[in-house]
C-alpha cells in the first residue's frame, strides 16, 4: 500500500511538472519568439509610439476623422464601476457583454432609432452593425458595406479623395475564418491608424 501511495505521489507530480511548468514555458516561449505581436495583446501604437490599444478589442471613435465602430452595450468595457453604480466607485470593469433586452424590449426600439437618427445626422447610411451591438460588446470589425458608408464623411473631414482612402479598408478588411465561417470585416483601429499613417508629416 505504501509503495502505491509512494507511485501515485510520483505521478502526480511528474502530470504537475508537465502540465503546469514545462507545458506553459513552452507555449510562452514558442509565443514569444515566433508570435510576440499576438502574444503580448496585439497592440496597436500611435506615431508616437503610444499605446492606443488592441487590435482584438473594438473601441469608440467619435471624431469626423474616423471610422466610427458599431455600437457597444457595455462601452468596449470602459464603464468605470462608479458609472454604473455612483455610490461604489471602481476600477474599470473589464466585461463583456450585451444588453439582453428581447426584441420587444422598448428601450431596445428606442436605443436603436437613437444609434440610427445619429449615424443620419453625421451623414452615414446606417446598416445592420453599426446600428445592433454585438455579442460581446468588444467587437473591433465592422462590414465592409459600413466601411464604406462613411468612406465620404471621413474624406471630406481630412479634405482627402475618397479613392485615396478607399484602398486602406481593402487593405485592412479580414476574411472569413478558415474561410468560410463568418463573413469579412474591417478592423477599425487598425484602419484608422493608417490613416494617421498616410496623413503624416514626412521628416
């Protein structure tokens, strides 16, 4: 009986030594060397060679100069906990998620024609993503159809062509997933930081 109990205590830590020490220094190594860009967040850098954020997780543009993403029920997960409850204040949450409301919910019909009269206002035909909010809450893609919806407010807000613009959301539109789950989106951080790009002073 001891020596049974001596070869499981050996077991067990040789399954411990394999999967909780060797395994991950692998992964984080192989990660490292090979794939640093997507194992450090996939951020993303200003021309200052700031932190803007991560390629992974969609974020809110408001300026004339941007692309607008679609609509997020939790903010991109920027509520601070003092937002969403003014008498416990916090750190940023950190969520996901989406609304819940059933399609008969009013406050859905009523945040929707709100997303929707805005995006007319600013001149953007509205379409299905930029007016509904994903999932998640945190999708960074927007269609390519609402791409180029706004492809002439942002032209005419950088005083730009639209056919100078329009080959940056080709470049930075992705496909489908293995190439056929999905459908292809524009990645908005992404996109717009190319235009910074393409607008910057040359040294």
């Amino acid at each position: 009986m001891v020596r049974d109990i001596i070869r499981a205590i050996r077991i067990t830590f040789v399954l411990w030594l394999l999967t909780a020490v060797i395994y991950p220094l692998i992964m984080i190594v192989i990660g490292q060397v090979f794939f640093p860009f997507q194992a450090n967040g996939s951020i993303v850098q200003n021309l200052e060679g700031q932190d803007v954020g991560s390629a992974l997780i969609g974020q809110a543009f408001t300026s004339d100069r941007y692309f607008q993403s679609r609509s997020s029920s939790v903010n991109y997960s920027s509520f601070t906990q003092q937002e969403r409850d003014p008498e416990n204040i916090g750190q940023r949450t950190g969520v996901s998620g989406a609304s819940n409301f059933a399609p008969s919910n009013p406050d859905l019909l009523a945040r929707i024609n709100e997303t929707a009269s805005q995006l007319q206002e600013s001149g953007i035909s509205p379409t299905a993503d930029l007016v509904y909010a994903s999932g998640s809450g945190l999708d960074p893609h927007i269609t390519v159809e609402a791409a180029f919806n706004q492809l002439e407010r942002v032209a005419q807000a950088r005083n730009l062509s639209p056919d100078e613009i329009a080959p940056l959301i080709v470049k930075h539109t992705q496909g489908r997933f293995l190439w056929i789950f999905g459908e292809p989106g524009v990645n908005v951080l992404n996109l717009n930081r190319e235009l910074d790009v393409l607008q910057a002073p040359l040294e």
